[in-house]
C-alpha cells in the first residue's frame, strides 16, 4: 500500500489531496467533489498538464505542484424517464444557487455594496425555485430520486437497512442485562425511578432492562401474576430488539414512557382506584407503545402508500403495527409474560392493550380529551366507560411527557424528535410528498416546535387529569409551564437577534462597507 499526494486546480484554487493506492474510488471521487464544492450530480472531470481527460481513481499518477492536474466541474445530465425538470434543464439548482450565495457573499465583502446584476440573478434563480417547487410531485429536490435507479451513485440512506439493531449490539446488551440480573437494585434507585425527575440520559440500554424488571418486581406483577424471571427476561429482550435505530421513537422513549407510568403509578396510588389487571395493562401497553416504529409518522405512512397504511386501511396504521407487533412477541411462548394468567384475565388485558395503544395515536387527541373532560365532571370508578377513558388519559399524559421533566432531561428529547421530524420531512421533500409545517428544517424552530404544542395540547390535557388528581399539579403541571416561559424567553431572545441582524444588513447595504471588515460589522 502507498500514500500518494496528487497537486491539482480547481476553480482558480489550489488544491491537493492525499490517498492510498488500495482506497475505494468512489472515496477519492467523493473527495475530488468535495474539493470543487460539487453537488451529488455533477460530474467531475479531470485533465493533465497535456489537456488530456484523466480517470479519477486510485491508480492516479502522483504529480509534482508545479505540474497539477486540472479539475472542472460539469453540472449533471440525466436523461430517462426519470429525469426531473431541473436536471432536464442542464443543471442541479441546489448548486447553482449555493455558488450564487458564495459569489453573493465574496461581491459583498470585496465591494461592500451589491452589484445590481447580482441581485437580479438571485431573484431569477429564486424565482425558477419557486416554480419548480409549486409544480406537484415535482419539488427541486426530487432531483435526488433518480440516484436509486439505475446509477451507480448510492442512495442518502438505506431506510429499512440502517433501522434495525445489528444483531452483535443486541448480544452484548443481552449479556450485559443477563450479567447483571442477580444484582439487587439499591434502595436509592428504586425510590429515584418512582420520579417524573428520574434522567434517562444517566442510564444505558441494558440498565434500562434491569429497571423494567425492576418496575415488574416492586409493582407485584412477578408473584401476584406468576411471570418465571427467564420469561420476563427474554420478553423484556425481546421487546428491546424491535425497538428501531431511529432518533426519538426507540428504546429510550418507550422506557421513558413506561417510567412516566410507573411513577404516575405511585404518585396518585393508581392501586387503590385500579385492579392490578389495569395496571399491568398500563404499564405494559406504556412499554409496547411504539413497538418496531418506522421514525416516519402516519401522515408519511399514508401519503407515501406504505405497506402499512395499505394493511390498516390507512387507520391508525403505526398504532396498529405498534399493538400487533406487541401480541406477535407474547405469542412466543418463552416470551409469553401472560402464560400464566387465566383465559379472562388475558381477555381483558389484551383488550385493554389495544384500547390503550390505539389511544395514543394523536389524530384521536380531542376525542378521547373530550370525552375525559365529561366523565371528569361527575367521574365514577364503577363505570367501565369512565376507567377506560382515564386509562387511555393516562398513557397518553405519559407518552408526551417530556416536558415534565427536568429541562437537562427534557431538551435532549426535544432535539431527538426534531431530529426525526427533519429526516421525514428530507424524505417528503425527495419524494415529492406533502410536507408538514411543523416537520420542516427549514419552518421550525426549538422554541416554535414547543410553545404551541405546550400551550394548545399538553397544558390542556394534564390540567384535565390534574382536576382528578390535585396531587399532580407540582409533577406534570408547574413543570410544563416553566418549560413555557423558557421556549418563549428562546423564542423572545431568537426574534431579537434576527432583528438585530436585520438592521445591521440594512446599515451595510445603505451605507457601504466603509465600516466593515473581512465581512463582520464593526460598530
Ligand atoms: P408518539 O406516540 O408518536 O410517541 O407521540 C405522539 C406525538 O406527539 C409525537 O409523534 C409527536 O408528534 C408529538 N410530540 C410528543 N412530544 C412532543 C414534544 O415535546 N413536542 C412536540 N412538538 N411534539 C411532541
Ligand atoms: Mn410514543
């Protein structure tokens, strides 16, 4: 194996690379496009000393500085069926406009002013934008479609590949939640997972099997419905492995969730108002949740005409999938937690899992919510409408609970759903699908995603169940309004400086650049 160094030119600049001789060529041409600022479309092309068209890959010839090779950039002819509008055009906008804002940006600082040509050109181009935009199915960025068909260009991302857990990671989890089955958990720390307090961040994922067990054992579950610790093991496992590699929707929040429910558990002394068939129903139904979630929601799943949506009828599709997913685990038999229950006793619990799953589908938000707020006004235990309305209550206060926790907990959490939100809005983007508002990367913001869904959805439905239970007031109530004052200061402070940053463009512009240097405003 040799390290060669190669010289070359590129849009003026002078470049050089270093590479190996065993190196992949897709890496090398990756670099290459890296160095000439390219878009995934363009292609390069490299010539020698002799004006000569060179191949790009390992077996380049190492040249000296004074002999470089020449790198041009060619923008992207696809041709096919497939081809959009835009590279049907000759060219990758997305390039196009990034090399605008650069030449934008360098005229401005060289200049201080902006030529008027400049500024035409990027109202052409922001104009042909839009166009391209506005014509359905056909957004600029769905250029990218045609990358998986055909070319030997990869796609971003494989969807269904990098979802899953490898098996190797699952193992060693495993073995480390097996290993440290036959410790006892402290007193301190079963008391600490009694808390909405309780920082997840704090614990890894085969710690979390152990508090799950945990939650089994001190609820009673374990001897009250003769669950064998090795079933429960490999069900918890089990459970753990159909949880996906996704930013928000993974192990993590499904233990989050179950913790929320344990600690409301506790909190309002559900096993004085509930039997212990409710609340194992709750608190498992807490940890099936969101089984095997795609990290795309049920608007995508219908949109995109997935083999979910095609399934449920487009009803619910991911909280079918989530429940159905749960059954088909607990139909093993090693799995089986509910082996030992009498047929009736699994009746219900199955019923109730599925009332409860379904329940947490958002779209059902103000129905469940209002027919709450009815039974709350005369609200009576032994109407099986009234329980069942509280329980879906109660997993749906735990599965948006975040922002009960503490802010180092909860922002985290925030920045994993927006992290999902943005990789569905990317894919609707490329696919030319619909894309939320409050998806995009381009519209959202931490303080924008939080202060109307506090205000408008998570105030109202803990106050609601805060009416039933005053105690929870200072657990899930006062923390979510501080939450609300934190995003509206962000928000406040985010307004100021664009503000800020507003008048000082104005001040460039107007006055020139006589008191500006290397691009910064000097005041
Ligand atoms: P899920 O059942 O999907 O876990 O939760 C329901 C949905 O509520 C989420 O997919 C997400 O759209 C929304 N949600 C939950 N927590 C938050 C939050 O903290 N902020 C915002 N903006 N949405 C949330
Ligand atoms: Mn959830």
């Amino acid at each position: 194996m040799t390290t060669k160094v190669v010289y070359f030119v590129v849009d003026g600049r002078d470049e050089q690379t270093e590479f190996c001789s065993d190196d992949d060529t897709d890496d090398l041409k990756e670099t290459f496009r890296a160095a000439a600022e390219a878009g995934p479309h363009d292609i390069l092309k490299l010539y020698n000393k002799k004006g000569n068209l060179i191949n790009i890959s390992p077996r380049l010839s190492e040249n000296a500085p004074d002999s470089r090779y020449k790198l041009e950039v060619v923008a992207a002819q696809c041709t096919g069926e497939h081809s959009t509008m835009a590279s049907r055009l000759g060219f990758d906008l997305s390039v196009f406009d990034e090399r605008l804002c650069a030449l934008e940006k360098k005229v401005f600082v060289d200049n201080g002013d902006m030529p008027e040509t400049v500024v035409e050109m990027k109202a052409k181009v922001e104009e042909l934008k839009q166009k391209l935009e506005g014509v359905e199915h056909l957004s600029w960025l769905g250029l990218f479609k045609d990358i998986s068909s055909g070319t030997s260009l990869k796609p971003f991302w494989d969807k269904q590949k990098s979802l899953k857990k490898s098996e190797q990671h699952s193992k060693r989890v495993f073995q480390k939640f097996m290993s440290m089955s036959k410790v006892q958990v402290t007193d301190e720390v079963r008391e600490y997972l009694h808390k909405p307090t309780f920082d997840n961040w704090q614990w890894d994922e085969s710690e979390m099997l152990i508090l799950l067990r945990q939650m089994f054992i001190d609820l009673g579950f374990v001897t009250r419905f003769n669950i064998e610790l090795p079933v429960l093991h490999n069900w918890l496992y089990e459970v753990f492995t159909n949880y996906n590699l996704v930013p928000f929707h993974n192990f993590k929040h499904c233990f989050m969730v179950a913790q929320m429910m344990y600690g409301l558990t506790w909190l309002i002394d559900l096993p004085s108002i509930l039997d212990d068939i409710d609340i194992l129903t709750l608190i498992t139904s807490a940890i099936c949740h969101d089984l095997d979630h795609p990290g795309y929601n049920n608007a995508y799943q219908i949109n995109a005409r997935t083999e979910l949506a095609l399934r449920y009828n487009d009803i619910s599709p991911l909280e079918n999938h989530h429940c159905s997913v749960a059954f088909e685990i607990l139909e093993k038999q090693h799995c089986n937690i509910f082996r030992n229950l009498k047929r009736d006793e699994f009746r219900r619990v199955r019923e109730g899992m599925i009332r409860c799953i379904l329940a947490t589908d958002m779209a059902k938000h103000n129905e469940i919510l209002g027919n709450f707020k009815t039974a709350v006004q005369h609200f009576d235990l032994n109407n099986k409408d009234h329980k069942s309305v509280l329980m879906m209550i109660l997993i749906k206060v735990a599965d948006i609970s975040n922002e009960c926790r503490p802010m180092e907990v909860a922002e985290p959490w925030l920045e994993c759903l927006l992290q999902e939100f943005f990789n569905q809005s990317d894919l609707e983007k490329l696919e030319g699908l619909p894309v939320a508002p409050f998806m995009d990367r381009d519209k959202v913001t931490k303080p924008s995603s939080q202060i109307g869904f506090i205000k408008f959805v998570l105030l109202p439905l803990f106050e609601a169940l805060g009416i039933l239970f005053p105690k929870l007031e200072p657990h899930i109530i006062t923390p979510v309004r501080k939450a609300l004052d934190y995003y509206t200061d962000m928000q406040n402070a985010l307004e100021e400086e664009k503000h800020k940053k507003e008048s000082s463009n104005s001040v460039g512009k107007h006055n020139g650049i006589s008191n500006q240097v290397n691009g910064k405003i000097q005041t």
